[in-house]
C-alpha cells in the first residue's frame, strides 16, 4: 500500500512539474530563436516602407491601400503564374503599370512612385541582411557590397587613402 501511495504521489509531482513549464514557442529556421509571425513581419514591412518613403499621415491614407490592392494582385498573379516566370514578369509589370498613377496621386513625385516600387526588394535586403547578421555570417567584407571603402584591393592589401598613389 505504501508503494502504491509513494507512486501515486510520484506521478501527480512529475506532473505538476511538467504542467508548471512555460509553452514551448515554436522555433525558426534550423532551431535558432523564436520564428515570427506573420503579423509581426506585416508590421515591420508597414514601418519600414513609411519610413524608407517618408510618409506623413494624409499620405499614408492615401498610398496603403493602393499599395496593399497592388501587393494582392501581385501575390495573385505569383501563384496563377508559378510555372512560368516569363508570365508573371509581364503581369506583373501590367499590375505595377496599372497602380503607378494611385501611387503618384498619394506620394506626389515620380522619384517617389519609383522609390515605392522598389521597397519591397530594399525591405528583403534588410531582412536577408538582418537575417545574415544574426547567424554571424557577414558576407562579403562585412556586407560592404563591393564596394572600395575599406576593402582589399586586387592584389590583398589595403587601398591607399584617398589621394595618394601607392607606393611599390
């Protein structure tokens, strides 16, 4: 009888303990960190581009909509033409042709209009940059993008400072 009490009590502790642990959330990626959701990743899209376009107020109630009618159509046209990319390229030039006067209207200026074309690609580059960041990959000279400003030269070394010849 006492083993049976012993057991029981046993049991009910395990239990307890496990019941008393935090819920796993679920993980990314090759287990590392939590993954984010699908909101989150809506949200940061929606501040960079406000940002990254410089939006005000009037001009954000004007551009989102558009932006979000433009971005289902592309998400739409991606799925009905997944097999062929010469298709989807031409639709989706036809989608952005169609939104670029709403675009105008909320942002004012061609030069903005191409900007706001371009965010999603500059919003994926943070996030691959960010991404490459955090596994300790820093690609290419720290991410320098090939450019000459504190990379190596062709032959290894160091460039010169600016304005000066180096010296052999």
């Amino acid at each position: 009888m006492k083993k049976i009490v012993l057991s029981f009590l046993f049991s009910f502790f395990v239990v307890a303990i496990t019941l008393a642990q935090p819920p796993e959330r679920p993980m990314g990626p090759r287990g590392k960190g939590p993954r984010p959701s699908k909101e989150n990743v809506e949200a940061l899209k929606v501040a960079f581009i406000t940002k990254h376009l410089n939006l005000n107020v009037e001009e954000a109630q004007k551009f989102w909509p558009a932006y979000n009618a433009c971005f289902e159509e592309l998400k739409k046209a991606r799925q009905e033409k997944k097999d062929d990319v010469l298709a989807f390229e031409e639709a989706a030039l036809n989608i952005r042709k169609k939104y670029k006067n709403d675009f105008k209207k909320a942002l004012g200026s061609d030069d903005r209009v191409n900007k706001a074309m371009g965010a999603d690609r500059a919003f994926m580059s943070m996030i691959k940059d960010e991404l490459q960041h955090r596994r300790g990959d820093q690609g290419p000279q720290n991410n320098n993008k090939g450019g000459k400003k504190g990379g190596k030269n062709k032959k290894g070394g160091t460039p010169p400072p600016s304005g000066q010849e180096p010296t052999i």
